[in-house]
C-alpha cells in the first residue's frame, strides 16, 4: 500500500467499508433528521374532503352571481358548519350556511363567500343565541358574487391518492413530519441514527470539573466529539478517558462494540512511546500517515465479529476535530443513509483577508481556522497552524484549505473554505 494517502483517498477508503444502517419502523417523532427508505404513495387523498378555506357562507354560485353592494343577494341561513361538523344542512335554491375555516362544504353548495363580502348574518332581525350573545340572522346579505369552488380547497388538491408523498432518501425534517402525521402515518421506516462510542486515550487526561494533577489536562476531546457526532445524527456515547495502557484499552473498547455502530478514538495514533491505541489494535487496525496539517496520523479498522468501524483519530484537539470533519462525520452520514453528494460539508472559494502570507508545509493540505464572511466572501484566519489552539477552534466557523503543493498563501489568494456550519 502507499505509505502517505492524500485525505481523498483515506476519506474514500473509510466511505467505501461504510454499509447504511438496517431499516428500522420508528414514531414519528424519534424519525426526525432520518432518511427515508420507501417512497411514501398517497393512500387517501389529502385534503380528505371539501372544505372552506375561510370564515364565510357556503352558497349556490347562481343565487350571488349578480350582487353587488347597491343589490345584495339576500339569503336564508339554514345552518352553522364548524370544523368538525359530522351533520351537514342541505342548501338549496335561495339559502346558505354560515360556514368556518376547515369545515366540510354543505351539500348543495358550490361556493363559498367570505364573511368579509356580507353584512355578517346581521340583517334579518333579531336571533340571539344560549347565552344572550348575538349569532347569525336568519338571514344574510352578501355583496359579491363567488365563481364555482371559490375558496373551497378540494379534496385530494394537496395530495391526490396514488401520488408519491415523499421520495425514498429524503431526509425527515419538520414539513415532511407534518405531511407524514397529515396522511395518517404514526411511524415512518428509516435508517436509524448511527451509534457512536466515543473514547479517549491519555494517561494525562482528567475529566472535567476535577483539579488538574501535575501534568494532567481536562479531556476536551470527548466532549468535542461526542457532541460532534450528535451534531452529525448520531446518538453518541462518551466512555471516560482511558489510561495509555494497551490491555485497559482492549478491555475497553470490547465492553463498547456491543453498542456501537462506529468507534471513534482520539490520541494514541501516532509513533511515541505510549500510543495506546496503536499498541491494543496493531495488526486489526490501518495506522497510516494522511497527507495533510494538522491532522497526519490516523487509524482505520474494522473491529470484532461484526466489523465495527473505528475510527482513530490524533489525540491534539485541533487535529481531532478537523479529522471528525473531513472523515467521521460522512462515515456517519453514510452509514445514516445520506446521499453521496451530502456526506461532506458544504465547501465554497473565498478571498484570503490576512496582514502576511500564510504559510504551509510541502506536500501536506493545511487545514486553517478561520472565520468566513459570505457577504463579503473572504476569510480570515483564526489563530495559528498549531493544533493545540483549541481557544482559536472555537472562535473559527471554517477550515481553510491551502492545498498540498503550495508552501505559501498570500493576502488576497482565493482558497478553498469547509463551513462548519
Ligand atoms: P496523542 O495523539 O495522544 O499523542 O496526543 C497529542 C496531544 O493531544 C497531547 O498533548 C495530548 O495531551 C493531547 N490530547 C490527547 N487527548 C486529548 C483529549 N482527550 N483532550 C485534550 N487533549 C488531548
Ligand atoms: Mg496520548
């Protein structure tokens, strides 16, 4: 095998091993942000009959052809029809219901005229309803006349039966939750959301909201990534760092798989005297340098009896989220069952804002931080190259690529942007 890969190639290598997840019937709710398997076909239209789409009076279209305001059509109202009504009055020749948003169109009816073009019911003398409050007249006066299914939204015009809804891949989000509930779906069959161990590796490493020893850090990395994979769908678990020792790891990682789709590890990755992970998975696991800053070592495997996809990541915060970017958020995607195209993050040109040229190691794709203006459609670094800056990482909203062979970018080049979104 080639000894450095471009980040194309170990991008496309850890894609091709990806399998979408086993469909799954889900609540609809718990189906939101997932992919769609089936098309979804329309089995009773929507809307599922007639319907006023205003507050007004359900009329025949000849009775008000020739109103107007100087010669009101005057007709008797033989009924009220709210949304929900089961029983409906006839109108016949001369007559209408007083009829509100939603409700099914009378029998008889071929139109309906808005509240706003009659007198409201309140000519005709007096009616007063149960408890003294004034309600329709008898009768009412209406000033314009309404063409055949004025304001009638006809059953099956949103959805006609047989129509396809919604195409297998689409992906969940809200409309298409509301047309689902609206065709009468309680589940939809989806991919389910992948599930995500997450793990770090360092005998230096201390949780958060304990006192730092001598040479100790807080573990930044598990919640970086495990938060990045819920950013990404997945349902993520974060394990408590585990020490550089090769059997814990083990130990470790095989109490994991059981409830993994995919592994992420940071740390332990590279040629030091304790890279853990290394050591535990050498001989299961790819460990390969990736032609790119920050970002160079990184491991790849397939691990246990049901090949469960690790991917192990430089343990520097920096590296280890610019490596989630580029190559464990579209292994999530995939295995979630997006599309190809809509596995990466979106990546524009954009107009380089700095005072001095930036600099870059030959032969290596640098990944900056930096901050991109779509208006404007510059970006500005953020921070230096170093990958411990994990300050800058959270003032930056893009990763700025100067490419393999260039060792310089000067103000005002025009590179490519990843926006992190
Ligand atoms: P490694 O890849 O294990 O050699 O780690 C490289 C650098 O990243 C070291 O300075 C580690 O202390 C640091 N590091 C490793 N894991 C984490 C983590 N989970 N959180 C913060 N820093 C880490
Ligand atoms: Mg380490």
């Amino acid at each position: 095998m080639n000894d450095t890969w471009s980040v194309e190639e170990h991008r496309d290598d850890i894609l091709g091993a990806m399998r979408p997840l086993e469909p799954i019937e889900l609540p609809l709710l718990d189906a939101a942000g997932c992919v769609l398997v089936d098309d979804v076909v329309v089995t009773a239209p929507l809307p599922p009959f007639d319907n006023s789409s205003m507050d007004g009076y359900a009329v025949r279209t000849a009775d008000v052809e020739t109103a107007t305001d100087e010669y009101p059509a005057v007709l008797r109202v033989v009924g009220d029809i709210a949304a929900g009504s089961d029983t409906l009055p006839t109108v016949g020749p001369g007559e209408a219901a007083r009829i509100m948003t939603g409700a099914p169109i009378p029998p008889g009816a071929q139109a309906v005229v808005p509240v706003e073009w009659t007198d409201g019911g309140t000519g005709g003398g007096p009616a007063t309803g149960m408890n003294g409050r004034r309600e329709h007249g008898p009768e009412v006066r209406v000033h314009r006349g309404a063409p055949a299914r004025a304001f009638i939204n006809g059953r099956g015009s949103d959805a006609a039966t047989g129509a396809i809804a919604l195409t297998a891949g689409t992906v969940i989000g809200p409309p298409q939750l509301g047309l689902l509930a609206a065709l009468g779906h309680a589940t939809a069959l989806v991919r389910p959301r992948p599930r995500v161990v997450v793990l770090s590796t360092g005998s230096e490493l201390t949780a958060p909201g304990r006192p730092l020893g001598p040479g100790q850090i807080h573990d930044s990395n598990g919640f970086m990534l495990t938060s990045a994979a819920q950013a990404a769908g997945a349902v993520a678990y974060r394990v408590a760092a585990v020490a550089d020792d090769a059997p814990s790891l083990r130990a470790a990682l095989d109490e994991q798989l059981v409830r993994a789709d995919l592994v992420v590890t940071s740390g332990g990755v590279s040629v030091g005297a304790f890279d853990v992970v290394k050591e535990a998975l050498a001989g299961e696991v790819d460990f390969r340098r990736v032609a790119m800053q920050p970002g160079k070592p990184q491991a790849f495997g397939l691990l246990g009896p049901d090949r469960v996809p690790l991917l192990g990541l430089p343990g520097n915060p920096v590296s280890a989220y610019v490596s989630f970017e580029l190559f464990v958020r579209p292994a999530l995607r995939a295995l979630a069952g997006h599309a190809p195209e809509a596995l990466d993050r979106p990546r524009v040109t954009a107009r380089l804002v700095c005072e001095a040229p930036l600099t870059s190691p030959p032969g290596r794709r640098q990944y900056l931080r930096g901050t991109y203006s779509a208006e404007e459609g510059t970006v500005a670094p953020v921070g230096g190259s170093g990958s411990y800056l994990v300050a800058s990482l959270a003032r930056a909203d893009a990763l700025i690529e100067i490419p393999e062979a260039a060792t310089a970018a000067e103000p005002g080049a025009v590179l490519t942007v990843v926006l992190l979104g």
